[in-house]
C-alpha cells in the first residue's frame, strides 16, 4: 500500500489495496479449522480442552480452536512472567523500544493477512480491520517514541548540597494483566500490552473468547521482534472464569482491561484491596453529537452515520444519541434515515459491504429486545428488523442499522446497548443542546456540527466528554488516532484518566522512585 489506512480514509483509489485484500482472504481461508495453543513461557501450550472461534457473518463456519488455559496454571503463568519481568526491567530502556519498533514494522507488514482474519472473526469491514491494524502498529511507534523522547523516565533534580545527585526515576511495577476486548481485537491488546511491556512489565494478555484469533498476530509479532520468552504470554478462556481468576491472582500488579461497566467497576474494586494496584479501564460510552440550525447538513448525515453504524455501532466510542435543531430535524433525521436504509448490510470480506454483522446471538437478542421497548415508545424511523440473507449468511447475526425518534431522558438514550442504533430528537438552543448532551453517566466523546466558530468554541469549552469533535464528516465520534486524539474519559463509566492514547500512557505503567547518591 502507497498509503496507510486509518478510520478517516473516505476518498482514495483502493483498487490495488482490494486486490491485494482478495489475495490475503484466500491465503487466510486456506488456514481455517487450525488447532492454536496458548502461549506460556515462549512455549506452545496444549491443554486439549478447546475454545471455538466462529465467523459471525456465518456462525457454522469455524475459523480455529484455541487450547484454553486452565486456571491452575495461572500460577505457573504468572510465576514465569514475575521471573522474566526481572531482566526486562533490567533491559536498558533503547533495546525496550528497539524490540517494540520492530514489532510495530512486522505487524505492518503483515497487515493483510491479520487484517482479514479480523475481517471474519470479528465481522468488521475491510477498511475498519485494516485501520485496526495500522494502529495496531502506530500505537506501539507512539508509546516507543514516548519512552525515547523521555529518556527513559530518568530526571535529575535539584541539590540540597553539592555532594549529592539525585534523580527522580520511573520504576515497572512487575506483572501486568491485559483484559481486551472483541472489538478492537489487535489495537486494545496492543495499545494496553505496549505501554506496560516498554515500562519494563510483563504482561498476560488474556483476549476476548469472541477473537482469540487476532491475538495470535500480536504473540508472533513480539516474539518475532525478539522480545524474551515469558515477557509476553497469552492464555485463552472465558472472561468470567480464567479472566476473573487472573485479575484475582496475588501475583499481579496491575490489570488494563477495555469492556463493560459492571465488568470494569468489579475489576476495580478487586484491585482496591489488600495493596494499591493501577487499574486502566476504559468503560464505555453514550455518545453525543449536536447538530446546530447551522450546520453543513450533508457532513452532519455523513459523519453520524459513519460514527452510528461502523461496525455495527459496537465501539465505545460510537454515536448513540444525536440532538438536532428544530428547524433542521425533519431534513436530518429524511437523510440520516436514507444512508441507514441504503448501507449495504452482508459478509463483510467483501469490498462493498459497509456494515457486517453484531459479533454474537446474544447481541441480536439484545437487539431484538431494545426494539420491543422503541416500537413502544418512540418512532422507528429506519431499521428496526433483524436481517436473513441468503446462501451461506442465512444464520448470520445481522441486524438493520436503525434510527430511532426517542426523548432524551428514554433508557435508551441514556445506556451503552453496543449496537448499530442510534436515538434522535431536537433541541431550541445551545446551550439546551450541551445540557442534554452532559446529562448522562458517560463521557468518552462527543462531536458538534456548527459554522458558527463562537459555538464550536462554547462546545469544545462545555462539554463533558474526553475526546471532542466539530464538523468531522469522517465520523461525528470516532476516529481517533495515536499521537492525534489521547483517548480518555471524563466521567466514571467512560474511560478512566489513566485509559487509552494519550501522551502520558506509558508513564503511568510505572512508578516512582527518588534516588540520593551522595559523594563518598
């Protein structure tokens, strides 16, 4: 590819990328059905009880087994990271980065590959795995660079004497438990995998059981890259036996995990007794973006609905809620509503398809269920329905992208449902909008749509949400991009201060230490 493909790319000649996708689908298909270990100490794990990845376009499909972990061997897994960790925080801070860089080149280069694997086990289209995977690899480049322009976290400080030198230094807490999720199956677990692995951790990554697949990418990239057996190990199983069990396990010093609220607040609270421990978690959100009277109507359609709809709306930073101006709703909501009924919903491996399926049964039951209360009390204004394609995709997990007129204080306008639906309603002013708008738990992102420059202002001053968008056709609430936007929250259901991309991740993955050397 002559460009890199990040979530903002709209226009662009993709002829040969396509191409060259169809040659890496093959390529991939031809692996299907594999058995794939756990990775325990730079080894091969086998324990012959089998977690199944199934394409959700095509759920008898089956795409690889993976032997899971059994619990008892957390402490041999933990043991062996907590003996690994001891060198590689030893390991001078340039090598740290040198290794990390070279992974990030080899992901890179292997970026078709992982990429259409993530197309069919995650159901995510061909540009947003490929973008998954490009900031996969950017991530790994932003958190090496941070390391290096700090110099390794080494600071003198000033002198009480003229005898004496002292340093302020950044210490590796040791072994670090990464939690990712499914949607983000390459980026999450190496974005969160990085910053603790540059800081000198260990970590145990412990992926989604809906995406095993996408972490075996990253193991070979590590490895490959030279990073020493047992500093990086993955384990498979489910997320309420081996990944409660993990973050339960006294040997870890810290945990980063991306998912659910209830999930994250319980994490949370585990790792706030006996000792202090740092928990990164990113929650969720329920995201906002104001149209105001205006606004450019045709970017405000386009970027919600690419924020509404992209990957069927299972991102955290999704758009779920939208607040248009009276006198502009009739005609946003027409053409909101006609991009939604014209998106072409099916397989995603293929070059014309924008919105794949939602990752699980239990997700089109949610769906099912969240339409049952809409019909009820609001206007379905496109979508609504479960979607039966034919042929090979008859029992797929497709859903209609769907909007719907709802009030503000509506339970779905104001809880994460992770799915491709999206509630519009109007507002008088703006400052009636920004007040909608903060009236919620969650606070990840939001955008505005305004040629007002004094209202952008307000906006990017007023609103509670850690990344803020104004007039982005590309994606009213999406898209942010390491070194571009630092991915962090505000409230506590949205993602914790120490979440995400920011310029200080790689810091927090480690502690402080005063060092006074005086002259002898």
């Amino acid at each position: 590819m002559s460009f890199r493909i990040t979530y903002s790319v709209l226009e662009a000649d993709l002829s040969t990328l396509h191409a060259q996708f169809d040659d890496a689908l093959r390529a991939v298909r031809g692996q299907l059905g594999a058995q794939l270990p756990s990775w325990i100490a730079g080894e091969a794990f086998r324990s012959g009880d089998l977690l199944e990845s199934h394409n959700p376009a095509s759920p008898s499909e089956l795409l690889a087994s993976f032997h899971r972990t059994p619990i008892p061997e957390l402490d041999r897994v933990v043991r062996v990271a907590r003996e690994a960790q001891r060198d590689w925080g030893a390991t001078h801070w340039e090598e740290r980065v040198r290794i990390l860089r070279k992974a990030a080149d080899l992901i890179s280069e292997r970026r078709l590959e992982l990429s259409a694997r993530m197309t069919l086990e995650v159901g995510k289209s061909r540009l947003e795995s490929l973008g998954d995977v490009e900031e996969s690899a950017d991530l790994l480049r932003y958190y090496a660079r941070q390391l290096e322009e700090a110099e390794g976290f080494r600071k003198p400080m000033a002198r009480l004497s003229p005898n004496e030198d002292t340093l302020s230094v950044l210490r590796p807490y040791g072994v670090f438990a990464v939690i990712s999720p499914f949607n983000f199956p390459l980026a999450l677990a190496a974005g969160m995998s990085a910053g603790a692995l540059l800081g000198g951790n260990a970590v145990i990554l412990k992926p989604s059981e809906e995406t095993p697949w996408c972490a075996e990418g990253l193991y070979h990239a590590l490895a490959d890259a030279g990073l020493p057996p047992g500093v990086f190990q993955v384990v498979h199983g489910e997320g309420e036996s081996l990944g409660a069990a993990l973050v339960r396990h006294p040997g870890v010093d810290g945990v980063s995990f991306t998912g659910s609220k209830a999930v994250g607040m319980a994490i949370h609270r585990t790792l706030s007794t006996g000792r202090v421990r740092p928990c990164f978690l990113e929650l969720g959100g329920k995201n906002p973006a104001i149209v105001c009277k205006d606004a450019d109507l045709e970017a405000a359609i386009e970027g919600c609905f690419r924020s509404a709809f992209g990957l069927s709306g299972q991102k955290c930073s999704a758009l779920s809620r939208i607040y248009v101006h009276e006198s502009r709703l009739n005609d946003f909501t027409d053409g909101l509503a006609r991009k939604a009924l014209e998106a072409r919903v099916g397989d995603p491996s293929l070059a014309s398809v924008f919105t794949g399926p939602v990752i699980n049964a239990a997700a089109v039951q949610r769906f099912e269920r969240v339409m049952d209360e809409a019909r009820q009390d609001g206007a379905v204004i496109a979508g609504g329905e479960r979607l039966y394609l034919e042929g090979a995709l008859a029992e797929g997990h497709f859903v209609a992208p769907t909007v719907v007129a709802l009030s503000h204080g509506h339970r779905l306008m104001r809880e994460e449902l992770f799915l491709p639906f999206v509630g519009v309603t109007s507002f008088r002013t703006l400052e009636e909008a920004l007040r909608l708008a903060n009236d919620c738990d969650y606070g990840l992102t939001a955008g505005i749509f305004s040629r007002d420059a004094a209202d952008v202002e307000r906006f990017m001053a007023e609103a509670e949400a850690g990344v803020l968008y104004a007039n982005r056709r590309t994606g009213a609430t999406t898209g942010a991009w390491p070194g571009v936007q630092s991915f962090c929250g505000w409230k506590s259901s949205g993602a914790s201060g120490k979440g995400g991309c920011g310029p200080y991740y790689v810091s927090q993955c480690m502690r402080e230490q005063a060092q006074t050397r005086m002259a002898s």
